[in-house]
C-alpha cells in the first residue's frame, strides 16, 4: 500500500490509502444466467439439466429394484432341449421384438436385418435426434417429423408386444399348456389354503409306481415317452404322468388317449400304427391309472 508521511515520528500524522491488495470478501451469491431471455434456451445443460436428469434416474431405478425385490423373477423346470413343447418367451419388454423376428423379412436368410439391421437403425436414430432437430419449438404439433416418428414407434411397439402376446395366449390354450411358473404357483397356493383350512393336502405321488410291472416296457415304446420323459415326469409346461391315477380314473385315461386332451392328439391309433397291440395299449391305460401315492411301495399286481 502507499500513503504520504514525514520523517520523525508524529502520530497525529494522516494516512491516505491509495491502493488495497487485500481481496474483498464477497457480498453477493453467484446466481446462474437466466437463460430463458436467449431463444431456445432455458438453463445451462452441465451442470444443471444433467443433475435433474440423474435424479429422475435414480428414482425409477430405486422403483425397479423395489418390484425386482418384491417380485422375483419366476423359477421355472430344468431346461428340457427334448421338448418339443415348450413355448420360449422373453420378458414384456421385448416382446415386440420377438414378434418381429417371427415375419418372414426378418427371419431366415434376413435374420441379420432383423436382429441388428432395424434394432440398430432404430436406436441410432434415436440417438442423432438432438443434433438432427436442433429446434426451439417445444410443442409436438410444430415438429411434425420428431413427432411422428416417436408415434410411429411407439404404436409399432404397442401394436407388436399385443400381437406376440396374444398369439402366445391362443398357442397355450390350443396345445394344453400351463406355464411352469403358473404350475408352481399354483401348487403353492394350493397347499397355503391347506394349511391356513387346517386340513392336510391330499398326499401326492412322488416316483413311478409299480415300476417292474410290464406295462412299463410298454410305455418306453409307446408315443408317451417323447413328450413326458422316460421318468414320466414332463417339464417344460407338459403334465408330470406321475400320481396321474390320482387325477383320472382308467376309464378316464383311456378316453384320453383314444381322444386326446387338450393339445394332445388321439394317442391310440398313432401307437397301434408304431406297433403296438390293443392288448399293450389297454395294459399301458391301467398301468396309468395305477400311477397313485397309495400305491407308492407296494408290488406290481399278478397278470
């Protein structure tokens, strides 16, 4: 600093100060730009918009791992590759998708336009979009090709996932299948009610009964064994042949291998014609029938 002064030592000697290099301390609050008087602008994007943008990620992710908790993802049977079936659906949210690779122009010899081709143009559309239209307009109607764009996807994915979803209800009820996960649902529901009723579920067989008897050879040449497996226990949305004598009686069991059932087609006839005689077929029915937990441990009956 500098100032004027006398030699000796006067005290009632006056200092001017004409320069400070103290640094001031700061009276007022740095207050962002207001952005709103520049066209097209509204708030700087770093840090402010990325900030509000992170925070309404993080709240839909906190909500996707609460319905992740709450609702597990179903468990289903072992993975079967001998069952011919099996329905395979992904989740809802690329249903779409999957419908989409079942149209001949994206299946086949077009697999790659199907599985990268339009994925790959959809998405990278979707990300050129901030430099491609570059518009301060914020109303939808004054953007018209934005918008219908993001319309024309949107109805596609709607129009996609209820079609794949659809056809997968119609190809369950057609067939006679039940979705292992909703098999074991149900199951469990079933034994909760038992137990909150007071009242013991009805025991249930849990291995082939009467396994030496010869009816069993039989039913390892018969038709059955491709769908429910040499251990009769089915998977992959196919019924379990084990405790089937719980369920039908042999009466029952032969008008549903005469007829069928469901999805399955008449089994009699299709078996006499791979070799098999009346008198196996009508030993294999009530060897079925036989199939009960109150049978479990004893021996086979004498022919």
């Amino acid at each position: 600093m500098a100032g004027s002064h006398h030699n000796g030592n006067d005290n009632n000697e006056k200092i001017v100060y004409v320069g400070d290099s103290r640094v001031p301390k700061p009276t007022k609050v740095h207050i962002p730009p207001d952005y709103s008087a520049f066209p097209g602008k509204s708030e700087a994007f770093i840090p402010n918009f990325l900030l509000k943008e992170w925070m309404v990620g993080c709240v839909f992710l906190v909500g996707v791992l609460v319905l992740t908790v709450s609702h597990p993802a179903p468990l289903g049977y072992p993975a079967d590759p001998t069952n011919t079936g099996f329905i395979p659906m992904p989740d809802w949210y690329f249903l779409f998708m999957y419908q989409l690779l079942k149209y001949p122009y994206m299946s086949n010899q077009f697999i790659v336009l199907g599985t990268v081709g339009l994925p790959g143009l959809a998405f990278g559309a979707l990300m050129l979009v901030p430099f491609l239209d570059r518009s301060p307009e914020r109303r939808f109607y004054r953007r018209p090709v934005t918008s219908a764009m993001m319309l024309l996807s949107l109805a596609a994915i709607v129009y996609l996932t209820n079609v794949s979803w659809t056809h997968y209800q119609h190809e369950l009820e057609v067939n006679g299948i039940t979705p292992e996960h909703i098999e074991r649902e149900e199951k469990m529901l079933e034994e909760k009610k038992a137990r909150e009723s007071g009242e013991a579920p009805p025991p249930a067989a849990t291995s082939v009964v009467f396994a030496d008897d010869p009816a069993a050879d039989v039913y390892e040449r018969a038709t059955c064994v491709q769908c429910h497996g040499t251990d009769m226990r089915g998977g992959g949305g196919l019924p379990s042949l084990i405790g089937i004598g719980d369920k039908y009686s042999e009466e029952e069991l032969a008008k549903i291998v005469h007829d069928g059932i469901g999805g399955m087609a008449p089994q009699y006839d299709a078996n006499l014609e791979k070799g098999l005689t009346e008198e196996e077929m009508d030993s294999l029915i009530a060897w079925l029938a036989l199939q009960k937990a109150e049978n479990e441990g004893k021996e086979a009956p004498a022919h």
